[in-house]
C-alpha cells in the first residue's frame, strides 16, 4: 500500500494504536514507510517518549523545556540503555553458527501487592527466577531485614513514579539487577538503601530519599532519570566505571556524589557496556550558555574619558599638567612653535632599539590583541588535556542537576570522575577534587556557590575545558596545596571574589578562558602559587587583572588583560613572577603595579589606553597612559610604597576626591617607591604626558640603554629628593623638555635630541653631574641652570636647534654658584652638516637580538632566566628591594 493515498494526519490516528515494536517493523517495509514514520517524529514519537513510565524529558532536569533534535533518536537511545542490565552473558564465538538458534532467556513476571499472587517484595524474590520480573503494584512496601540478590532480577513499580514505595536496605550478590519507577527509602536499621561490590545494577526512573546508594569496585552503576532528594546520595569507591545521566541532586546534607579510591583493574561484565555508551553519547550541548561571547579588539567599547575609580595619585610640587614659573618664562620668549625653522635636525632613527618603533603606529593604536583558542586549537597542541579528553574511567556523570544543598561532587583519594554537561547551583561548593584524584570537566555550568565553584587541593589534577563558572562567592576556581590542572576555555565571571585563586604551592596551565566581571582580581596568585597563565582574556574586573601577592610566582604569557578597573597586573608583597607579551589595555588604573617588594621579570608586554581620572584640586594628578610597548616593554608601571588593596583584609585604599576639572595626563612608567630600580633597555613611546617619571626613588635608580621618544612631555623627569642614574639612553621627540631633574645622581653619555622644550633642565635642589652628552633642543636651551643647582656640567655638545633662536645653547642662572660648566661644546648652524657618529645613536644594545617576525600568540612559550643586578644600597626589613625590567 502506498502511504500517500491517505493524508499524514489520518496516518497519525492509525498508527497511534500501534505497540512499539510494530512502529519499527513499519519502518522497515520501504522506503516511502520508513519517511512515513519518521516524519511523525514532534507528534507520534514525542507522544510515546512523554508516555513511557520509564524514562522523563529526555533533557530533563535541566532543560526540560528544550526539545530534543529527535524525539524518535531520545526514545531510541533510551531504549538501548534499559538493556544494559540483561546483557551480561558470555561472549559469543562469532564462528560458531549455533549462537543463531540459541534460546533466548524466559521470563516470568511476578505481581506484586493486595490482592496479587503476592504481598511482599521477600515473597517475590523467594520464587523468582534469573531475569525475572517483578512488578509491585502501587503501596508502601517495607522490609524489616536486608535483602539479599542472589538472582538476576527485574524490580518495577507500576503506575505513576511516586505510587510505589520500598522502605528497603538491598545487598546485591548477582550479576546484574535492575530498578525502575521505583521511590527507595532506607530501613530503620540501615541508611544504606542498595549496595552492590561486584555486579551492575540499573536505576532507570527512580527517588532516592533519605539514604545511600553505594557501589564498590568492581561492581558497577548506571542510574538514569533518578532523583536523590535530602540526605541522600551516591558513594562510589575504587570503581572501574560507573554512568549517572540525568539525574537531580538536591538537598544534600553533604557530597551528593563521592568518587574515593583508586579504580580497581578487575572489571566485571558491564565494563564494556558502560564504556561503549559513555563514548557513544557526547553531551548535548552547554547548560549554561558556554558559548564564546568575547568581542573583537575592534568591538571594544572605548573608555569613557574620565572614569572616577581608584587609580595613581602623584603627589609633588611640579605637576606635567601645570607650567613652572621657568617654563613659562620660556613659552612667552618662544612661543613660536609652530613656526619655528630647524637648522639641521639630527638624525637618530638607527639607535638600538629602533626595530621596535619603526613597528609602532605613531597614533594610539596597537597590534592585534590574539583571539581567544578553542578547546579543539589547545587540544591539538596539547597531548596530555587531549588524552584526558578522550579518557573515560571511575563515574561519569551528564547531564545532571546539583542544587540547594551543602556540596555536589566530591572526588578524593586517587578517585576518577568525569563530568559533562551538568549544572551546579546554590551549593556551598561544586566539585571538590583532593588527595590525588583526577577529574574531567566539561561544559559543566557552576554558579551561585556560597564557597568557591571547583576547588583544586593535595596534588589532584585534571582538565577543567568549556565550563561556565559565574556568581560564586569566593573564587571560581581554586587551586591550592600542589594540585595542577589543566584549565582550558572556559568562562569564569561575575563572582564576588577572584575569578581564579592559586595558591599554597599549587600549580596548574590557564589557558584560553575568559575571566570578567569578577569583584576581586582575575586571577590571583599567592604564597607560592605558580600557574602557567597564556592566552586567556581577563577584562571589566573591579579590582586587578592579574594579582601576584604574597611570594606568589607564575609564567603569564600572551593575555589581553582589559578594562579592568585596577591595575592590569598588581605584583607585591614578594610578588615573583615572569610577565612576558600580554596585552594590557583600556584599563581604568595603572597599566601594571609593581608595589612593595615586588619582584619578577616584565617582558614584551602591550600597554596602552590606561585610563585614570581623579577630581582634586591638589596637585592630584589623572591619567589617560597610552604606551604601546614591543619586544621589550614599553611600560605603565607604579611602584608605590601605599597600598592599593588589601586582599587578605578586603580593604580598599579610596584616594581624596574634591570637586573640581579633571585633567588628563598619561605617563609611560611611574616610579614611586623606596627601594632600587633598574630600567634596561625599555622603549616608551607616544605616552600623553612624561615618558618616565621618578617621582620618588630615595635609593638609586639607574636608566640604562632605554629609548624614551615622543611623548607628550618631558622625556625624563626626577624629583626633588630622588637619585637617579641615565646612562646611554635616547630622549628624542618629546613634546616637553628632553630631561627635566630636581634629584642627585648622573646624567651621562645621552642623546638628548628634538625635543620641543629644554634638552636638559636642572632645578632645585638638584645636586647632578651631566657628563658627555649630546643634545640639540628645538626650541629652548640646550642645557638650563637655573639658580641653587650643585653639580658639574662637563664635556657635553649641544648642537643649535633652530635659526635666530635668542636663546642661549647653554644658559645658567646669574645667581648660581655651585654649578660648574666646563669644556663644553656648541655647534651652531653656520657650521657643516651634524650627524650622530662615532657613537652611533643611542641607545646601544649590543648582543641584543631583533625582534622575533612572528606574532606573540605564536611564539613558544618558555620560562625565562631571571636576569639579577647589584643593589647599590642595601636592603631594607631583610628583603629583596630589587625589581629588573628588561
């Protein structure tokens, strides 16, 4: 019969009388049947799975409003599972064509209940035999002793899940066993309901109340459609495999789920079953909406232009933003700037560091931020995440719901556990793996924890990939005491505290996530803690991206650390770590902090569109920092002796506020602090306002070999009270003068050319040697004295910056008599053509190599030998008071 001589919607009605079985033979006729059939799969089919006793929604508990792709494929797979529990015989030799007429297994089935053949589940399991089925009739059935499975055996509620009730502690000695439609609750004398050490049992449809289901290897479980209600659980110890799928978890008094003890090597019959559907079913989809979301750098929201929010308070007598009287002496006498003549500018676009800014944009732009990898990107370049992907031992659960109670899963002792597609909600904590165990987590959702999310303790390991881990109240993610997970693509936000804590000697690779939003620093690393941090983007936090505290270390490579209302890496306390190549961007604080006691080797880092904007009418300075580094990092560094937060304390440092015009400024690198420093080799460039400002150094601070071009004021300037050394450095280009000092210290062997103000400015109480330097100013002096300065200006050549210049190459004050001017050299424009030789420009930065071609999400990934140097004074409280950035 063709089924197109009757319309599809009067085939519905006909074969809704038919049984299942006959629906498949159907299928089976042509192929104008099998579309026939398969098109009624949102009506006919969803009907019989919606029907079925012994299975729920099949995305049921956690989305029970979604239907499935396939109502026909969910009934399907539902119907493969049932059978796990009866496919325990011996393997059959496919050689031997007799398994063709083997006998297939007969089966009785048993009722149960009032006026049944039997009353009592005892009764029934007396008489029955292998595969036999009972059926208990709706009632409460309790038992007074345990009972024992000595048989195979099939035990099924009839009616509607909630009718039947056993008050039962089982002990099962049989192969195999199955439950379904069943509510179990403990006996008085036990709370352990069923308990199985070497067969399978199969829990399709089932409440748990009140007690325990415990498996213990080699014995195995696979649970499917059950509710575990309060006080109940499952304990799994040294299991080889185990499936639960889709089940509900709630009210627990402690772990829902425990995973203890290393999985045996003996296996029983329903290893290979287990295994074949936990391969076979890959979980449907993220619970939570785990999805990428990240914006494209060009996406980015550009910050508002002044962001009131805690940020750098500079705190002296010259302000960048507000003139001397000096320099405004000099605006009136040359305020033609913009129609000023160069009489020969001096060329220095060959110095040591020039690869680096011959790639720089001259605007505020900057490279390409890398994009986020996809698990399936780390996993091909990572061996051991992959293997552990692939990896299916100990319990797996999918699929199911972890709410309103004390924990959810808790893996211990060497345990394996495997963790696909659930949701944990309002517990104190999610998943807790310790005593090394090992666990898989993947497109799990974790939110609304009272205590941290996923908890990491005593060398414990495994891959954490595509979760969403949001709302908690402490850390998304905590790794402590030795553990060292994988922590691949996920999306950890919103909570109260950190988004990932390591500490107390824990380790672990974070790599590819996107960590935002969260109330405390992104990622936070203290007393020991060294992570492997790359590739992941940490953006609109509260506090800081990326905070070292404590003695903490960590590799931190190649992350876009954004809009963070902090700054983008806060390193204190003996902070230690290697920062190398990250993106630090559009921040609403300073680009990276490094505080007291602050160590840790700053590398090739991108900093730029650091945003700070305080209100105070009290030589409070705002900052708009927008550097760009390269190979070697163009820096947004504060070293202060104040705190900004406390993490320990939770405690926030609020700086004074008044009503008032904000004023924006931008420097390359601050320095505010008590201890030495040495700056190498560093290119600041096109920062708004100073390139470096020392603003308090009470111990030496040397500037060696650096490239410090076209920012928007002075090059360098020193405070009044600091000690500085600048030696072989560049200054070219500023907007304001090239050095402007009011310190003690050197200024020897610079090239100090094109910058708009002074090339060299001493004021008081400036107590300075400036020793063989070349300068060419554009408007100003070439070297400016001005009255109560010490010091000695000896063998330097200042080359003439424009034609008709009125001003002096080389100017003192009448009333200074401290400062001594000796073998000088100037060069006016009458004289050849000038050239920067025999030295070359600097700076000289020789046996560096160029800048690798590649990009930096591409470069490999490598711990850096830390570079030490002399402290030229001491050390204070017994600690460390050197920081190096190279």
């Amino acid at each position: 019969m063709d089924p197109a001589v009757l319309p599809v919607e009067l085939w519905r009605v006909i074969l809704g009388y038919l049984p299942l079985p006959d629906l498949g033979r159907c299928s089976q006729v042509c192929r104008a049947w099998r579309e026939l059939i398969l098109s009624l799969d949102k009506t006919l089919w969803r009907q019989l799975c919606l029907r079925c006793p012994e299975c729920r929604h099949p995305n049921w508990p956690n989305r029970p409003d979604v239907e499935p792709q396939s109502w026909r494929e969910a009934l399907r797979q539902h119907a493969l599972a049932s059978r796990t529990w009866t496919q325990n015989g011996a393997e059959v030799d496919a050689s031997n064509c007799l398994y063709l007429f083997r006998r297939r297994k007969d089966r009785r089935v048993w009722h149960v209940g009032a006026g049944c053949e039997l009353e009592s589940l005892r009764g029934a399991l007396s008489v029955a035999g292998p595969f036999d089925r009972v059926v208990l009739h709706p009632g409460v059935y309790e038992e007074q002793t345990e009972l024992l499975l000595k048989l195979p055996v099939e035990i099924v509620g009839r009616g509607r899940l909630g009718e039947v009730a056993l008050l039962v502690s089982i002990e099962q000695q049989c192969p195999t066993a199955r439950l379904c439609n069943l509510v179990l609750m403990p006996a008085w004398f036990s709370p352990v309901i069923y308990k199985t050490s070497s067969g399978h049992v199969q829990l399709d449809n089932c409440n748990v109340e009140g007690g325990q289901l415990q498996v213990r290897g080699p014995g195995t479980c696979q649970a499917r459609f059950c509710s575990f209600g309060q006080a109940s659980g499952a304990h799994f110890q040294s299991v080889a495999l185990s499936l639960l799928d889709s089940c509900d978890f709630s009210g627990s008094d402690g772990a829902s789920v425990t995973v203890d003890g290393l999985p045996v090597s003996d296996r029983n019959w329903a290893f290979r079953h287990l295994a074949a559907l936990a391969r076979a079913c890959t979980a449907g989809g993220e619970p939570g909406g785990g999805g990428r979301a990240s914006l494209a750098p060009d996406q980015w929201p550009l910050p508002p232009p002044c962001v009131l929010g805690e940020g750098t308070v500079i705190e002296d007598d010259c302000s960048e933003s507000e003139a001397s009287d000096e320099e405004e002496v000099e605006e009136r006498d040359g305020g033609d700037g913009a129609l000023y003549r160069p009489a020969y500018r001096l060329a220095h676009s060959s110095h040591g560091l020039s690869h680096l800014l011959g790639r720089a944009p001259r605007s505020l732009s900057s490279p390409a931020p890398p994009e986020l990898s996809t698990l399936q990107q780390e996993l091909q370049e990572d061996g051991e995440a992959r293997a552990l992907v692939t990896s299916v031992q100990g319990c797996l659960l999918r699929g199911c719901l972890f709410r309103d109670g004390k924990g959810g899963v808790l893996v211990c002792n060497h345990g394996q556990a495997r963790l696909e597609a659930n949701v944990f909600r309002t517990l104190t904590y999610a998943v807790r793996c310790i005593q090394n165990a090992k666990i898989v987590m993947l497109r799990n959702e974790v939110r609304g924890c009272r205590a941290t999310g996923v908890f990491f303790r005593l060398a414990s390991q495994g891959l954490v990939a595509e979760n969403n881990i949001h709302s908690n109240a402490e850390a998304g993610v905590d790794i402590r005491k030795g553990a060292n997970p994988i922590v691949l693509c996920n999306r950890i936000h919103s909570g109260l505290r950190s988004g990932i804590v390591v500490l107390g000697n824990g380790k672990g690779s974070i790599r590819g996530n996107q960590i935002y939003g969260n109330k405390e620093a992104g990622i936070y690393i203290l007393y020991n803690g060294n992570p492997a941090v790359s590739g992941n983007h940490i953006f609109q936090g509260q506090a800081a991206g990326i905070a070292v505290n404590e003695n903490g270390k960590g590799l931190i490579v190649e992350n876009v650390i954004r809009e963070n209302q902090w700054g983008g890496a806060d390193i204190r306390k003996g902070g230690d770590p290697v920062l190398r190549n990250n993106f630090i961007c559009y921040g609403y604080s300073d680009g990276v902090v490094v505080g007291e006691r602050g160590r840790g080797l700053i590398e090739g880092n991108y900093i730029y569109c650091e945003c700070t904007c305080l209100r105070s009418s009290q030589h409070v300075w705002s900052f708009i920092c927008c550097s760009l580094c390269h190979l070697l990092p163009c820096l947004f560094v504060r070293l202060s002796d104040e705190t900004l937060c406390n993490y320990d304390e939770r405690c926030l440092h609020v700086y004074p506020c008044v009503s008032a015009s904000t004023i924006p400024t931008a420097v390359g690198l601050y320095v505010k602090t008590s201890e030495a420093l040495n700056l190498v080799g560093n290119a600041v460039h096109s920062n708004g306002a100073a390139g470096v400002a020392l603003m308090q150094s009470a111990q030496l601070s040397r500037l060696v070999a650096n490239c410090i071009c076209a920012n928007g004021h002075t090059g360098v300037q020193v405070a009044a009270g600091c000690r500085a050394e600048l030696r072989g450095n560049g200054v070219y280009d500023n907007g304001g003068h090239g050095i402007s000092a009011r310190g003690d210290g050197l200024i020897v062997e610079n090239d100090v050319v094109g910058n708009r103000g002074c090339g060299v400015r001493l004021m008081e109480p400036a107590d300075l040697k400036v020793l063989r330097n070349r300068i060419q100013p554009v408007q100003g002096c070439g070297i400016l004295v001005l009255e109560n300065v010490k010091g000695l200006v000896q063998e330097n050549v200042v080359y003439q910056g424009r034609s008709g210049s009125t001003k002096p190459l080389v100017r003192q004050d009448p009333g200074n008599n401290d400062c001594l001017l000796l073998n000088n050299t100037l060069l006016f424009h009458a004289e050849p053509a000038w050239a920067l030789e025999d030295p070359p420009p600097r700076p000289h930065f020789e046996g560096q190599g160029t800048a690798p071609t590649a990009p930096p999400s591409k470069r490999p990934i490598a711990m850096a030998t830390r570079i030490s140097a002399r402290v030229e004074s001491g050390c204070h409280n017994n600690g460390s008071i050197l920081c190096s950035i190279l």
